[in-house]
C-alpha cells in the first residue's frame, strides 16, 4: 500500500510518479475521479511525474494545464497553491471537462463540409481534425484558453520561488507508439522523441533511434527548429490517442534525416500499442513512488471465439496486448508494496463500491465503449465515483474536510432500487457505439425516424415498384438478381477484403477518388457526411443526454465559466 512517509527512503528523495492510462473518454472520466480524491488527501500537490496514454493523455494534459495556470498565478482569482486550491481545480474539471465530452468530438470531426472536402483529398486525415478538436473544445483559445500552447511552452515555470515549499513543479509526458522503429515516442515540455527503454533494444537491437529534440537546443537547423516550434499541444493528444485502424497515424515531416540525408516522416499511433498504462516513462524518469490508474480494456473470456479471418485477428492482437500489459504490471509489483497503489475498472474492490448489484456494475462499467462519443451525465459521474472510490480504498487517508463532488449523486441512486435500475440501463446500453438512444426504452427516437423516413420511403418504393411493372418480366428478375447480389457483396466483410489485397482494385479506387475531385464529388460527400453528423448532434445526441441527466442541467454558462 503506498506511503510516501515510508522510511525506506528519504522524503527529500522521494519521486513520485502518475500514470494515467488510455481507453478513450471512459479512461478520462474514471481518472478525474482518481485526481479528485488525490487532491482530497493532499497528494496532487506532491506529483513530479505525470505520465499519459490516449484517453489518459487527453484528461492529463486538460488537468496540467491547470496546474499550470495555478502555479505560474495566471488565475483570475489569483488562487494561492494549497490542498483547497486543487480541490478547487477538480471542481471545475468535474465540470468544465464533461461539458466538452459531451459536445460528442467523434461526430464533430465530421459536421463540417469543409473539413470533410479536405479529408476526402491526401494531406489532411480525421486525425489532423481531431487535434483541431482538442485545441478547440480542451487547449485552445475556443474554450477559454490564451492559445493553441505550443509544446515548447508546456513546462511550468512557477510564479515565485516559494512554489516548491508548499508542493513540487510537475512534468507532463505524453506517450505515443512510432510505427518507423516500435519505440516508445514522447511528448514532453523540454523535448520530442524516442525513449528507449528495453535492455534487449539498448543493447542488441539495430532498429534506428529517433533521438530526443529539445526546443532550447540551438544547434538544431532552421527548419527542425520551425517544425518542432509548430507543435502543439492538441497534435500531441490526438498522436497518443491514433488508434490503428480507426484513425490514420499522425504524421510528423521534418524532424529527422536518414543517412542518406533524405527527409524522415515519422509516423505516430496510440502509445497504448506500445504501454497503455504508461508506466514505462515512469520507470524511465527514475520515480520512486507510483500511482497508476488504469481505465484500459480487460481480456474477458469467450466461450465460443468467432473463427471469421478480422475476428479471429481482432481476438489475437487482445491477447498480445493483454500479455503486454501483464508484462509491465509485473515491473510495478516487483517493486516494494508501500511504494505503489494500481487500481483498475476490474479491481475486486469494486464489490464494495457498488455493494448491491456489485456483478451488473462491474460488468456494465467494464463494457463501456471507449471512444470519443458524447457521455451522459450518469454514465460520466458513474465512471467518476468508481475512480475515486477505488481511489479510496487504495489510498487511505485522514481527510480534514469531507469535498461534495458533484458525482457524489451516484450515491443516491445506488440506495435507491428504481434509480439503481434505471442506471445499471444506462451503463449497459453505453457499451454500444452507436444508436444508443434507441435502447433507452423511449419512443420518442423511434416517432423522429418514422416521421422523418416514412414519407420519402413511401415514395421511393412505389416508383421502384411501378419501374419495376413497366419493364419486361425477365428484366425485372435481372433488376433484382443485381440489386440482391450488390447487398451481398457490400456486407460481406471477407468478400471486401479480399478485393482491397488486389492491387489493381486498389490503384482504380484512387484512380477513381482522383477522377471525382473536378466534378465536385468530395464537395457533395463532404456535405452529405455533415448533415447526418449535426442530426446526429442536435438531434439524437441531445435526447441521450437528456434521457441521462441526473438533474437539471446546468447552463451552458455555468458549465463553462471559470473562476
């Protein structure tokens, strides 16, 4: 159990290290409850390391920044550090960081036709746009912020002298997974680049190293230093949050040369490839004392695994990462038991935070999709409560002054029966991606789509229908032969997978891409995709939170405002 007052070693010596891992917003959510009870106990203050993956480093970097603000006294209320400060800062991050979550950054990406035009053509990818995203809705000066912050502005340089009395000056590292080498790449205040970390790698491997790029190195050329200074905070999350497969790595150019002098683009994905926990830069960085918070998805048991060819590779890499994680985690508790606390969505412990139902809880919580879709409020408090009760129970500690969250509403449903039951609904339909307001056990969805789809459908089908009586008998049967087998083709994922190994099939669809940007074509998608994404935002979005508030909503106002 951690102890920061072990006398093992000297508290002057004393490295303390957070890591907080990835799994989209659901990790984020589950961490701000961690962080809140950690500023309950005093501990926030005492962190010299804080170490982030994916949705861990989108959580991460809103809370530095901060941090940032209170220590370097940018603050309009001219905050002063202490415990109450940063229970002060938890308050407004309880808030403030759910009011973008809901803003549903997944289907944003895509509710601009412009954006979408430019995605539709090379050189712009979902991922540019979603670090436009973070800047906009977390780091930039579209929610509040005084700019995109550079990365090479990140480092905190406190105010007064006096800061390191009362609390030590935190280093924020942001991991992300190069796909040139397999390293461990880093996003950090003072630098950019690869860490090396494995013996095996230091020693015998001949994989090239990206080596670390500070920002106040002079002998940098012009044009590392112009890139490195175009840096900025939002790229950085969106590079630990590429998931392969869903999101096209974030591309760097500019930094490196191979040694025949041409010009390297190192290639970035999510760094829970490589640690979704991201221990391995607290290991690195020499800390002494570690909290890992760990919201990743757990292996569960498949009594009859699926044998089709993307399911039985899909099973395969959860297995590869989930011997990953166990790897490092072995790392962690080959160290001295006062020296560390780890706590996970599938802790055993969670029994005792959801005492009834504790099974459905756990298995609800677990199951929640780890995108970047909008959360209701109870799904969001939940996940809260569960990081700070685990918290809680890992941690223990003497708290002065009892903090009323606002997540601390989960407590009251949790003694009511009929409330209990109308969560437990919410979470388990929150393992789904996508129509989630459809299981709800409401009929207004229901009554917008057949009112919206009934009148154009009926039209379509009786011109269908009449074409259909004009032609000849023979033709007909043809016309229905082709439409059935076009369905079949398009919904067999292994039919369409073995056509994208066809070069020629490949090459005559960019062919074809190129072929349709003078008519206009990616103009008439981008459009289209963006009409579906504002009815899914202000339609369908708006409904699931509704349905999922605990109470009145704040205003937009509230939420939003700063102190």
């Amino acid at each position: 159990m951690l102890n920061l007052e072990s006398t093992a070693t000297n508290p002057d010596e004393i490295k303390l290290g957070l890591a907080l891992s990835g799994g989209g917003f659901r990790a984020a959510l589950f961490h701000i409850g961690v962080l809140a009870k950690l500023a309950e106990l005093d501990l926030l203050r005492q962190i010299s390391v804080i170490s982030t993956v994916s949705g861990g480093s989108i959580i991460g970097a809103f809370y530095y920044l901060k941090v940032k603000q209170l220590l370097e006294g940018r603050r309009p209320d001219a905050l002063a550090p202490s415990r109450e400060a940063y229970i002060q800062l938890m308050r407004e991050i309880e808030r403030e960081f759910l009011y973008a979550v809901q803003r549903n950054l997944r289907v944003r990406a895509f509710a601009d036709r412009r954006k979408n035009a430019r995605m539709f053509r090379a050189r712009y990818s979902p991922t540019d746009r979603l670090a436009e995203l973070f800047t906009e809705y977390l780091y930039g000066p579209g929610f509040g912020w005084g700019s995109d912050w550079p990365l090479k502005d990140l480092p905190i340089v406190p105010a007064s002298a006096n800061v390191t009395d009362t609390g030590r000056i935190p280093s924020l590292v942001i991991n992300a997974t190069a796909l040139n080498t397999g390293h461990l790449w880093q996003f950090a205040g003072p630098y950019v680049g690869e860490e090396v970390t494995a013996r095996f790698e230091a020693r015998y491997s001949v994989m090239p190293v990206f080596p670390k790029l500070y920002f106040s190195d002079p002998t940098l050329e012009s044009g590392q230093q112009a890139r490195l200074a175009a840096l900025n905070l939002g790229q950085a999350v969106a590079g630990s949050c590429c998931v392969p497969g869903l999101f096209e790595p974030m591309s760097i150019p500019g930094l490196y040369r191979n040694a025949n002098g041409e010009e390297i683009t190192v290639r970035l994905v999510d760094g829970g490839v490589f640690d979704n926990q991201g221990l391995v830069s607290l290991f690195t960085a020499g800390c002494t004392h570690i909290i890992c918070s760990d919201s990743s998805d757990l292996l569960k048991a498949e009594t009859e695994p699926a044998v089709r060819l993307v399911n039985v590779a899909m099973r395969a890499n959860e297995i590869m990462m989930n011997r990953i994680r166990g790897t490092i985690l072995d790392e962690l508790f080959s160290r001295s038991p006062d020296t560390y606390a780890f706590f996970h969505l599938g802790d055993e412990l969670g029994q005792q935070v959801f005492p009834e139902e504790a099974k459905r809880f756990a298995s609800a919580i677990a199951r929640i999709r780890t995108d970047l879709d909008a959360f209701s409020d109870r799904e969001a408090y939940t996940l809260m409560y569960y990081g700070y009760r685990l918290c809680e129970r890992k941690i223990p500690g003497t708290v002065s002054t009892p903090v009323d969250w606002t997540f601390g509403e989960v407590e009251n449903w949790l003694s009511d029966p009929l409330k209990r039951e109308s969560l437990l609904l919410h979470l388990d339909v929150g393992s789904r991606p996508l129509f989630k307001v459809f299981f709800l056990r409401k009929s207004l969805p229901y009554l917008i789509v057949l009112s919206a789809l009934f009148p154009p459908v009926l039209i379509l089908l009786a011109v269908g229908m009449y074409g259909l009586y004009l032609l000849p008998k023979w033709a007909s049967i043809l016309v229905a032969v082709v439409l059935l087998s076009l369905i079949a083709y398009s919904q067999n994922s292994r039919i369409n997978q073995w056509l994208d190994r066809l070069p020629w099939y490949r090459r005559t669809r960019q062919r074809l891409v190129v072929a349709l940007v003078p008519l206009g074509i990616p103009v008439l998608l981008g459009i289209l995709v963006a009409l579906v994404a504002r009815i899914q935002l202000n339609v369908f979005d708006r409904l699931f939170l509704k349905y999922g508030r605990f109470r009145k909503g704040h205003t937009k106002r509230e939420l939003t405002s700063r102190s």
